[in-house]
C-alpha cells in the first residue's frame, strides 16, 4: 500500500475545497455589495 498518495489526494481535495469556499465568499460578498447599493445607492451622501 502507497502511503503518499492518499495525503496528497486529500491535500489536493482540501485545496479544492479552500478555493471553492473563497469563490463563495467572494461571490456572496459582491451579491451583499449589490444589496446595499440598491438599499442605499449613494451611501457617500450618508456620511
């Protein structure tokens, strides 16, 4: 039995796992901008 491989399989999954959530968080995080600029389209007017 091969010992390096199964580590580096799920260090490559834990990778893909990793840029998966950050391309979530990004796309969550520019859907939220879109969200507060249709709530509040000029917030430099606020300030």
């Amino acid at each position: 039995m091969e010992l390096g491989r199964p580590a580096k399989t799920a260090r490559s999954e834990l990778v893909r796992a990793l840029f998966t959530l950050r391309d979530g968080a990004s796309r969550l995080l520019r859907m939220r901008g879109r969200c507060l600029n249709y709530l509040n389209p000029h917030p430099e007017e606020r300030s």
